[in-house]
C-alpha cells in the first residue's frame, strides 16, 4: 500500500469493457451550510452527493468550525438501535449494513470507519477518540482519495479527463461532537463503487502538532473497501451464500498485492474492474479475501499476484498476467484460448456462479470390495469419439458418449471403470499435465462448456453406479502443466523452487507442503462429495513421498492424511508408480497403512517375461498368489492391480508383434516376425500368446485390470507412445478376434466370480490348499531358468455356511497348468477328489470356439490321468462330478 500523499496529481481512473474505455465519475457534489447550497465547479463531472459537511479542497474556501459544529447536529447521526439515520433535510435513511473497521494512529489514537449501504449509495462514516487532539483548536482535516486498480494511485475522484488545472487531495474538516470525538461522515453514489477510500488526518498548515500529517501505525494512509467487504479468508476459493452474497479467497504469502480482476465479458481481453486488495483490510495471513452482495454483472474472475516470480520477464521487469483460481469450480475459455494468444491472460478463467445442483435421488453407490472388482481403464474421449461407435456428434468422446456403451461393460463382467485423468489439462502437453484439480475438462461435455462437463459427468456416474460399476479416476498431482497452473500465485510454496535442481524444471508440486496438501484433499474430498467418486489413482505416486526439498520420506504426511481421512479413506486408493515425464515405473517402498492398493508392475514384468520365455517359474508363482513379496505386510492380495499392458507402452496386440531393439524395455516378443505378417504359424502363436496373458490376469489373485482396446486387438503401429494411441474402433469386436477374444473375457470374468473362494481372496489362500507341480508331478525347479513350466493346484475348502451339516457341499478344486516353452508338454493331472472328475475349461491352443467353455470337457481317465499341452500354451481344469 503506498502512502497517500496530501497533494498528488490526479491521474484518470478507467476500466475496460471489450476494450471500449468507460469511465467512472466520483466528484464532489452539494455542500451544505445552514441550508445554502454552494457548488464546487466540478467541470463535466457527475455528481455524486457527499454529507460531509463543511468539506473543503486544497485551494478552495473552506467553512468556519463554528458553523460546522452547527451542521453536525443536525446532520447523520445514528440513533439508538432504530437502525435509522437522520439526513439534513430531516429525512430518514434506512440502514442496511454496516461494516466496521477500527484502526489506530501512529501515536496510539484509535480511529473508528463505519461503511454501510444507504437506499442509493453508500455511507462512510469517520469517527476519532483522542485526548491530544481534543486541545487543538484548529480544525483537524480528513484528507482522502479513491483508487481501484493500483493502490500507488489515490484520486480525489474519478473523472473521464484531467481538467485544466491541477487539483490535490480532497479534504474535509472533521466536527467535534458533544462527547468530545471527532467525526465525519461522506456518502457516495452506489453506481461509482466498488473502490476503496483511502485518507489519512491532518493539520491545517501552522498548527504545531509535530505532524502536519497523521498515519496508521503501519505508517500508511488509512484504507476501507466501499461498496465491498473485506471477505472472508475460509473457504478457498469462490464461495457464494444462500443470499446471493459472493466471496473471494486465494492464498498467496509471496505476493507483494494481489489484484482482484471482474469480467462482465469472458471474451473481453481486459476485466472490466480490478481491485488492488488491501493488505490490511483484505488479508488475513497469507490468504487475501473480499467480499460482495452480489455478483452484479460480473461473470468471470481472476487474479494478478503482484511481486511473484513468475511474473518478471527475463529482464526482470513485471508482467501483467493473470492467473486462474486454484480453487474455482466452473472454468470459462478465455480470449487467450479463443485467439490463441497470451495477452497475459490464462486460457480458461473462474466462472462466477454456483455449481447446479443435481438430482442424485435414486443413486446407490456399488461399495463393492476391492477383491471383487474387474476394472477397465479408458480415455474418455478416444472411447466413443469414432464414427464407428455411431454416437451423436455432440455427445461422441464425452462422459454422455460412455454411459451410451454400458452394455459393453456388462458383456465383458467389468463393474469398475478406471477413468484416465479428466482434469482441465494442458492441450500441447496432454492429459497426464493438468492446470487444475476442481473441475472435469470442458470438452468432455456435450456442449464443450464447464457447466455441460460437470452435469455430463454426474449424470455419467449415477447412470453405471445404477448398473454396479464404481468410477475410479486417475490423479496426477505431481506436477502440472509448466505454464497456466499454479506458477504466478506462490511458486516457493507450489513448486521446488530452488530446492532441487531435478524438479525445478518440471513444475513439480511440493505436494507434502501444507497449502499444497490442503488444495489436494480439498479437490480430491470435491470429487467425493460433488460427482460420488469411488476410488483414485495417484499417477507417479513415487514423488508423493517427496519432502520440502525434494527428499524421500519414509512417512509422506499427504499420504498420510489422505490414509486417514474420514471420507477418503472409505475410498479405493491406488498408487502407480508410472512417471508422465520420464515415461518408467519407479517402484519404491510404499507407506499404505494397510489402506492403499498399487498398480503392480512387477506382475506386468514377470508375466511377460515368462511367457517370452525368460523368466523364472517362481516369478510367476508368485504373481499367480498374489504378489505375497509386496501385499504380505499387512494388507493382501486384493491390494494388488494386476495388468498386462496399459495406455503407455505397447498395447496388447502389438505386445506380441514387434520386439525390435528399441522396445527392450517393453519385453515384447513378435513370435518370429516383426510387425503385420501374413504367416499363419506366427498368427497362431500371437493369438495363443494374447489368450495366455488374458487367461493370467483372470487366473491371479488381485485385481484384474483391462486396457482399453485391448479385448478388439486394437493396434498402435509398434508405438509406445501415448499420442500414438487410437481411438476406440469399435467395428473391430465384430471381427472374428473381437468376438472370441470378448466373450473369452467374459468366461473369464463369470468363472472368477463363481470361484470366488480362490480367484477373489481378500487374503492370501493357506499354504495348504496349494500344490505346485513340474508336468510328471514332480516339484518344480523353482529357480531353473530352463524351465519353462508350471502346474498348480488349488484345493478348495468347504463352503462356510455358518454352521456345519451333514449335507455341506464341498467346492471343487482347480488345476492350472502353464508352458512357455516350444516344445508341447504331456502333464500329469493330479488325483481329483473323490466322486469328481477333471473338466477341461481352457485351452488357450485350440481353436475357437472349443479353447473355452463353461461347462467343460471331461478329461478321459483311463489309466493315468494325463493331458497334452502345445508349445506357447495355458489350461485350466476344474474337478466336478456329472451332477455339478
């Protein structure tokens, strides 16, 4: 806040509207003495009443303190607690709302504003208590201005031009009251407000006082906001009350002044009024507020941060850019967006409404346990967005577009859909760099507009929460996009600013600082409460255990709370490990507090491994139980999201397709050629090898997750890049390997629900109940890497029907058997239990459709129970008798 000067020059005052100049006029009006009217001449400035009597201004007459005294009594003094004040003509004003504002002077005199709203305008009453001025006899002169946009430019009004003449400071002589105080009071016109009115108190030249001039003991000009409040530090954000009040919060402990922007125009490049808020009045901490009535014609907002460093050019010189709210719910496009520009403006900017209402009535949340899901991760615009999926133009590549193709889910057995991030991201940089965390990405809504997104998204939810599936999002909350985020409100506190020269560069989120921790629980709770999120997952969940400077923290207190978060902790949690920028999974030693679930990339790994044949058989075992090295302490295997292939890196067709020295870290295998082949021994060894990792994912314990595009042998070229990725084709399942490959999946799913006793265990099955088998019987060479197969069998326990029977029903038990090698293998099936028989249910060798079935082909039992695997090939066998 610069101090107000007693004599400035006065500078024009102007706000922009579409970038015609309007201007906003405040002068002096009437001035009454005794009943007599005397004008200031004002020029062409319109007036605005003002019952400040006996005013005067630098260089013009001023009235006699006698007469003053006089006029005083008679004029606005509040009465009583009638709520009434008594003008000059002996009307009453009614009162609607006061606000006040105590200060105290630099030499310790307490000085009291009162701002309330009058049926036209707006009154400013000033009242001071001092026992040093009560000796003076001189008239002590109230010497203020008014300013908006920059508190470095205080005007005694607001006028469309300079007149011919310089004036200074407005002053008016304060009157002494019989309660020996000093009062003044000024009433504006409401259609000159908001601003702020800034004064300070001052002695007529030649009284000796010490002082000519009387300041705040902050040494500045004293501030009050007219025609707003100075709001409310909490909630973050835009709050707006039953009674159509609204208050802005940000938090900024770096920002010299931060600038409140108003649009009544989106498209406008410059807002229609800025207000410098005040560091007294409009800041509590580090979190600066104010507060209105109503939003008038206000349609948008945003903010300048003044003094942060994002806002230097590479000259140091400062910038005028405008930032978004962090916490603004409804996002509205920008003319940066529209014209593709930067005019210091960020692409979208906060929507000045409340979010609409929705009706949830009817809603029942799934709730189901993580051991019982089967989840599908998809982008949301590539899912629908085709021709082929014969959607709408309006609503194709939107959450409306989804909801069109829930019976594909229900074909496939999937009850839970692992959306790929659906926050306002950054269009150059892609989905995985968000900007913010509070609202869905407008073009995810059939009109391309926040409000549409959001209803769209609700309706999304409600609609597959009524057919069992739960929603699960993706979180990046890491890092953000390098431009149009957080950067220019308080970088040292969002960022590693000069902390870690590795994550500097990368707009790295200080995600276990404390304001950053609160905006992230905040939107992640919004997301509960607002659209009935079921779960998350936290992309590059490794950097969440970062500390303050970078360093890795055995007890990350973000993850930490979000643990124990009342409401979140009753939420799916998953980590992933996978890093958007470095484009690696960084497996790390995740705190969980047996709460938190992790992709598992050790299953991806070691599957591919073995059934390239360069794995170990333990590995697999291990994998096939549940990933015992990893959920053992404390939590299980339903902790455990088991996946083969995901939307980076090779999708599953291609995973055994190309295999070129580029793609070693993918641990692919093209089975004998490179790329789109017509030979029909390398097609048949692909198509095992696609049936293999689909039968694995079903047949381990975890929670089996499937990729997008993956059921339809959708194709990315080779690439693993996720701009490579292509829409969803869904003419593709109405091929000969969609329709198998589909209703494969859907065996799968069916049989895992109906074993449930042993595919979907919450905890690890007995060591018991488990039997591993080299293909004669034998036990297996775990650590033998020539050895390319393994047989399990798994014994089932009696069904728990909570109390004992004669009649209690035995389950049957299962039998797995799994070859990687080239060479067909004869396998030995274990003894089934008495009265059963082993069933054939898969065969991933045989042709469609026998390679599956539901009821199972008997397995001949003449002699030895034995049973012919071909190269490249997985079998499952269940023990039944003929009544089963």
């Amino acid at each position: 806040m610069a101090t107000f000067l007693s004599s400035l020059v006065i500078q024009p005052f102007c706000v922009y509207n579409s970038g015609v100049t309007e201007s906003f006029k405040l002068a002096v009006g009437d001035h009454h003495t005794y009943g007599q009217k005397i004008k200031y001449h004002s020029g062409k400035m319109d007036e605005a009443r003002m019952l400040a009597h006996g005013e005067s201004r630098v260089g013009s007459t001023k009235s006699s303190h006698r007469n003053l005294s006089k006029v005083y009594a008679t004029s606005g003094i509040l009465v009583g607690k009638s709520g009434q004040r008594f003008g000059t003509g002996g009307k009453s004003k009614e009162h609607v709302k006061v606000a006040t504002y105590l200060f105290r002077t630099e030499f310790g005199d307490l000085v009291n504003v009162f701002v309330g709203k009058t049926g036209s305008g707006f009154m400013v009453n000033v009242e001071i208590s001092s026992v040093q001025l009560a000796s003076i006899e001189k008239t002590l002169l109230l010497s203020w201005g008014v300013y908006r946009s920059d508190s470095a430019i205080v005007t005694p009004n607001f006028q469309s031009s300079l007149p011919d003449e310089t004036i200074g400071a407005t002053e008016t002589p304060f009157v002494k009251t019989s309660g020996g105080k000093f009062a003044v009071e000024l009433e504006f016109d409401a259609k000159h407000t908001p601003f702020y009115l800034s004064f300070l108190l001052k002695y007529p030249v030649g009284v000796d006082s010490g002082s000519s001039e009387i300041r705040s003991h902050r040494k500045t000009s004293f501030t009050v906001p007219v025609g707003f409040g100075r709001g409310y530090p909490s909630p973050l954000g835009l709050s707006i009350s039953g009674d159509g009040s609204i208050n802005f919060s940000i938090f900024s402990s770096t920002a010299e002044s931060v600038v409140l922007c108003l649009y009544n125009d989106s498209t406008s490049e410059k807002p229609v009024l800025e207000l410098d808020l005040d560091s007294y009045i409009n800041r509590s901490g580090s979190i600066w507020h104010a507060s209105f009535e109503s939003a008038s014609n206000f349609v948008s907002y945003g903010y300048r941060c003044k003094g942060s460093k994002f806002h230097e050019n590479q000259d140091g010189v400062e910038v005028n850019r405008i930032v978004v709210d962090p916490y603004a719910k409804i996002l509205t496009a920008s003319v940066a967006k529209t014209l593709g520009q930067g005019l210091g403006l960020p692409k979208f900017l906060g929507q000045i409404c409340k979010v609409p209402a929705f009706d949830w009535d009817g809603e029942v949340c799934p709730n189901l346990p993580m051991e019982k899901l089967f989840a599908y991760r998809l982008n949301v615009k590539r899912f629908t967005v085709d021709k082929s999926s014969q959607l709408p133009a309006d609503i194709a590549g939107t959450f409306s577009g989804l909801t069109k193709k829930l019976l594909h889910f229900k074909n496939l057995g999937v009850n839970a859909v692992l959306l790929e991030p659906i926050f306002q991201f950054d269009e150059k940089e892609g989905l995985y760099f968000p900007f913010h965390f509070f609202s869905p990405a407008n073009n995810y809504g059939p009109s391309g507009v926040s409000i549409s997104a959001i209803n769209s998204m609700k309706g999304m939810v409600k609609q597959l929460h009524a057919n069992g599936v739960e929603v699960i999002l993706e979180v990046v909350f890491t890092h953000t996009a390098m431009d149009g985020a957080l950067q220019g409100i308080d970088d040292s506190s969002y960022y590693f600013v000069n902390r870690v020269a590795n994550l500097e560069g990368k707009s790295a989120l200080n995600c276990n600082y404390p304001i950053v921790q609160q905006l992230l629980l905040d939107s992640l709770r919004y997301w509960v409460t607002e659209f009935h999120i079921d779960g998350f997952c936290f992309i590059n969940a490794s950097s969440l255990l970062r500390g303050h400077h970078g360093e890795f923290l055995s007890r990350s207190p973000f993850v930490e709370a979000i643990a124990f978060d009342p409401l979140l902790s009753k939420t799916k949690l998953v980590a992933d490990f996978w890093d958007p920028q470095e484009l690696v999974s960084e497996e790390t030693s995740f705190p969980h507090w047996k709460r938190w679930a992790e992709v598992n990339s050790k299953f991806c790994n070691d599957v591919r491994d073995f059934f390239r044949g360069e794995g170990l058989i333990s590995s697999l075992a291990t994998r096939l139980c549940g990933s015992g090295d990893v959920f053992s302490n404390g939590r299980g295997p339903a902790f455990s999201f088991n996946f083969i292939t995901r939307n980076v890196g090779l999708p599953l067709v291609d995973l055994v397709s190309f295999s070129n020295s580029k793609l070693a870290s993918e641990l692919s295998w093209n089975c004998g050629e490179e790329g789109p082949t017509s030979n029909i021994e390398v097609l048949e060894k692909r198509l095992k090898q696609i049936r293999n990792f689909i039968f694995v994912v079903f047949v381990s314990l975890g929670v089996p997750v499937l990729n997008m595009g993956d059921e339809c042998g959708q194709s990315a070229g080779g690439s693993v890049a996720f701009n490579d990725r292509r829409s969803f084709n869904w003419d593709l399942l109405k091929t000969d390997f969609g329709t198998q490959t589909t209703q494969f999946i859907t065996f799968l799913s069916s049989f895992r629900s109906r074993r449930f006793d042993l595919f979907q265990s919450r905890n690890f099955l007995k060591g018991e109940n488990i039997d591993w088998f080299d293909n004669n019987q034998s036990p297996p060479q775990w650590e033998d890497p020539s050895c390319k197969f393994l047989a399990v069998m798994l014994r089932a326990d009696k069904e728990e029907n909570g109390s004992i029977t004669e009649n209690a029903k035995p389950r049957s038990d299962i039998f797995m058997a799994f070859n990687a090698s080239d060479q067909s293998e004869t396998v030995a099936l274990p003894e089934p239990s008495e009265g059963t028989s082993w069933f054939r249910l898969v065969d991933t060798a045989l042709s469609f459709p026998g390679f599956f079935s539901s009821d199972g082909e008997q397995v001949p039992t003449t002699g030895s129970v034995t049973y012919e695997m071909q190269a490249h090939s997985c079998a499952l066998f269940e023990a039944k008798s003929f009544n089963d």
